[in-house]
C-alpha cells in the first residue's frame, strides 16, 4: 500500500464509514389498518424510541423514515385498529432498505407491546386461562391491553415512564385479581400473574388433607377421583357445593396419592398426578384434561 494511502486510511474515523441514519422504506400491506406509530429498539439500550409518523401509513401505500444505522433487537408498528406488527432481530442495509408490514408480523402468541413511554415492565400470565384485561391502579383505571388478551404464558411488555405501576388484572370470566405492584429495576425483571392473585387467604393445606383447585373457565368441578398409591379409590361429592373458578375443597386424606380425577359439570375428566408449588394444591386445569375418544359414560362411585 502506498504511504499516503496508509496515512490517510489510520487517520480516518472508522465510524466516519458508515452512515448514522438510513433511509427505510415501510410499506403497509395490511389490508384493514393504518399504520399509526413506529417505535424501534436498538441492540443493547433499555429504552424504546418513537420514530415520529406524522401521517398514518394507509393499506397499500408506503412512506421514507429515517432510522438509526443500528442492529434493531425490535421495530413495533401500531395501527389505528389496536394492534402490534413487529420485526425483529433486523440488521439494516446501509444504503437504503425496505420492511414490508403484514398480518405475519401481527403481535400474537408468545409476547406483544403496549407502548405509553419508554422503559420496559414484563408482565406473564402464569394462570391455566386466558387473561382479558389489565387495568392500571384500580378497574377503573385505562386498560392497557386492548383487543388482545394474554394467554397462559405469554409475555405483555409494557412500556411506561414511571418507576413503578399497580396493576389489576381481569381473567376471562371478569374476576379481578388483587393489585400487583410492579418495580422497575436495571435489568427487566418479568412479574407474574399467578393464580394466587386470583384468590382470597389462600395457604398450603393442612398435614393429612389434599387441597383441589378449579382452574378451568367456564365449568364447575362436581367431584373428585382419589386415587392413592396403597388402598382402594374413593369419591369426594362436591354436586351440592360444585367449585367455580379459581375456588378450592379440602378433602381430607393422609395417605399418599397416586393421583387425583377431577369431574365437571359436563361430565369431563382432569387426571393431576402433582401439586402446584405455589399453593400446593392439585390444580384442573385444561392442559389436564382427559380426551377420551370413545365417548363413554364415566362410571358412578
């Protein structure tokens, strides 16, 4: 390499290089909403970024932003019918690029957005149904979740401005939970909405009972299967005072169970061969519920 030529190319900044924004073309191929808002979250920082839009993005029609030449952990497009299209894991092209937005980047199954400010909250749903709404201070307070519930599992990220929110959440039959006082800290801790939110003075049961829980929507449970590891079956009757969701029995039982079947008003049956540790009762629940294909009557006791 000639001298000069090496002169010039140590006394270059390297990040003179590359540009610091890039011209990205974003075209709306949704065909039922309008893209209202972009927010981009760079590889390495906290806080999410508003890249302004100051007229909605209509079906079929695209606009020029301007973005930051940086590796994108996450780019959220909110449209004017409540929902999050995303794209992750992105890495721009220097020299211009193009994202396509569609129903395949729809939030949906695993996690979704709700952006109001900067800094991220976690939030999972750690109950077997589906959460409806989640309500900031009091029921009274703005629903943050919109037209999307959370699903068993999945992660809401709210962002916000304040160091620390009460939320209330709502499952799918409308009982509210007890508030959740959430904490921002340095790194983005996930809280959870278990099904101890959901109930009043519960407590681990008592040496020589077994405690059991119904978490299934929309059906009662009406009795119980025992089924312990060295005697004979019994049944708990619980027609006269069936339990609802999240409500709980007692039966008393010293033994060691093998496992339990819980029976609901349409006859279905949930097999629980552990207890939950959280409450350290037996939960039903839909992931244990017994498909039987051949449709016949369970027997009495």
């Amino acid at each position: 390499m000639p001298a000069l030529a090496f002169i010039l190319l140590c006394s270059m900044n390297p990040l003179n290089l590359f540009p610091g924004t890039v011209s990205v073309c974003i075209t709306n191929s949704i065909s039922d909403a309008s893209i209202t808002s972009i927010h981009y979250l760079v590889a390495g920082e906290r806080r999410i970024t508003e890249c302004r839009v100051d007229d909605s993005i209509d079906p079929g029609s695209s606009r020029t932003m301007e973005l930051p030449f940086r590796y994108m952990t996450r780019i959220v497009f909110g449209t004017d019918r409540d929902s999050n299209h995303r794209e992750t894991e992105l890495s721009l092209n220097p020299s211009g690029d193009t994202i396509v937005v569609s129903r395949s980047n729809r939030e949906y199954g695993g996690f979704f957005d709700v952006i109001i400010g900067s800094s991220a909250f976690a939030l999972q749903n750690r109950t077997p149904v589906p959460i409806r709404a989640i309500h900031i201070d009091s029921l009274n307070g703005p629903c943050i979740t919109g037209v999307n519930p959370l699903m068993t599992d999945e992660v809401l990220f709210l962002w916000h401005d304040s160091d620390s929110l009460l939320l209330i959440a709502v499952d799918i039959e409308g009982n509210p939970s007890k508030p959740l006082e959430i904490i921002r800290s340095e790194a983005v801790n996930t809280f959870q909405v278990g099904i101890v939110a959901f109930m009043e003075g519960v407590a681990a049961p008592r040496p020589g009972a077994i405690m059991v829980i119904n978490g299934v929507n929309g059906e009662c449970i009406v009795g119980v299967e025992v089924y312990p590891w060295n005697e004979e079956p019994f049944f708990f009757d619980l027609s006269d005072t069936p339990l609802g969701l999240w409500q709980s029995a007692v039966i008393p039982f010293a033994g060691q169970v093998e496992y339990l079947v819980c029976v609901d008003t349409s006859n279905r049956a949930f097999i629980l061969d552990s207890r939950d540790e959280s409450t350290g009762a037996y939960i039903a629940d839909w992931w244990h519920l017994e498909f039987d294909f051949s449709f016949q009557e369970r027997r009495s006791f």
